[in-house]
C-alpha cells in the first residue's frame, strides 16, 4: 500500500503490520483527541490485524514468515470450536429480507474485528492507568465514546447492489455487521450503555462468541 492509502493489513509471511500514514487522520487517529476515540477508531483496526497473527491465517505461518503450522492439534480444534460460535452468528445477519450473509465466507474478518474491538478496548483501559478517567462530553462517559468511536469508523453508505454482491464475494461483512457484531458479544458494551437482557445489542450468554 502507497503512504495516503485509507487502509491496514497484516503480512503473514513478513510477520508484520502494516499501518499507512493515510489512516492516521481524523476521524481514525487524532494526535490532539481524546484516547478513547483514537483507540475506538484506529486502535481497533490495529487490533484488528495483530489478530489476523494468531488466527485460521497466522497458524499455517511462522515467526520468520515460512510456511509451518505452529499450532498443536490441540489448540487449533478449539479455535475451529470457538469460531464455529462466529459463523453462526454472521449466518443469521440478512441484508434484505431472503439474503443473509454467509458465515463461512466472512467468519475471518469477523474474528479480526471481535478480537480488534477487545484488544483495544483493553489497551485503551491500561491506557488511563494512574490517569484517571477522561471527560464525560455531550452526556457520554468515555467508554461510551470508545463504543461510538468504533460504529462511526466502521459507518458506510453502501447501495443495496453493492450489498448483494458483497454478500457473494466479499470475506468482510458490510459496515453495520462489523459494529452490531463484535459489540453484541462484549459484556463491557452492555455496561457501558446499560443494557438490559432482551435488548437488541444483548446476546444470551450460551449464545456470546469469544475467541481468544
């Protein structure tokens, strides 16, 4: 990727990530803003991709880039348990009425995003060790403003034909499913907004999708 590139990826066989000056802006990053929207923002697309080093694509690669699966057989028929939990949950998001998303196709990115959100969630809260809590604006407390920070990097105007080739094609799901979906598994999003079981970003606890 070119420096003013809007984007990040990870390289399994450089071990690296890799983050253009071009996502380093507002709204993803402001070096004058408040650290809860720069972690809710960039700092889950950061997440993001270190996941992408320990999940189905980071185990068939070592620590040097070469081709070998680090993994036990142990670990790696937990994590197809777990992310099973994933694609389960993506099968059941419809773009329109009669077309859902196919789990399968998406369940990568969707544990990239599941496992970005709560990284940097937790960074964020080492962050403010010893500093105390940033300030409550506009009536929203900052772990609040982490949560908001995250649905507006992840926000897109997209067409509906662009949603039904997507769905085909694309291993990302649409915007809305990366923000309804890695939230509605995080116990800290329902104590941030006072969530209540029942409520539409509350899944039951059998029914929580956790990874690492």
């Amino acid at each position: 990727m070119t420096p003013p590139t809007m984007n990040a990826y990870y390289s399994a066989e450089m071990n690296e990530i890799v983050v253009p000056a071009g996502y380093l802006q507002p709204p993803g990053f402001d070096p004058k803003g408040l650290d809860a929207i720069n972690y809710g923002a960039v700092g889950v697309s950061i997440g993001h991709e270190i996941s992408h080093g320990v999940d189905d694509e980071g185990a068939k690669f070592a620590a040097d880039g070469t081709l070998q699966n680090w993994w036990t057989d142990a670990d790696y028929k937990n994590f197809e348990a777990r992310t099973a939990c994933t694609t389960k949950q993506y099968d059941n998001y419809f773009v329109e009425p009669g077309l859902h998303l196919q789990g399968k196709l998406v369940t990568g990115e969707a544990l990239g995003d599941l496992g970005g959100v709560n990284l940097s969630y937790r960074a964020y809260q080492r962050s403010r060790e010893g500093k105390g809590p940033e300030p409550t604006i506009d009536g929203f407390t900052p772990d609040q403003q982490f949560f908001l920070a995250e649905a507006q990097w992840r926000g897109a105007i997209v067409r509906a034909e662009a949603l039904r080739t997507a769905v085909s094609a694309d291993p990302h799901p649409p915007g809305r499913f990366r923000v309804l979906g890695p939230l509605s598994n995080m116990p800290e999003f329902e104590k941030a907004f006072n969530c209540k079981p029942g409520d539409p970003m509350v899944r039951a606890e059998t029914e929580r999708c956790a990874v690492w």
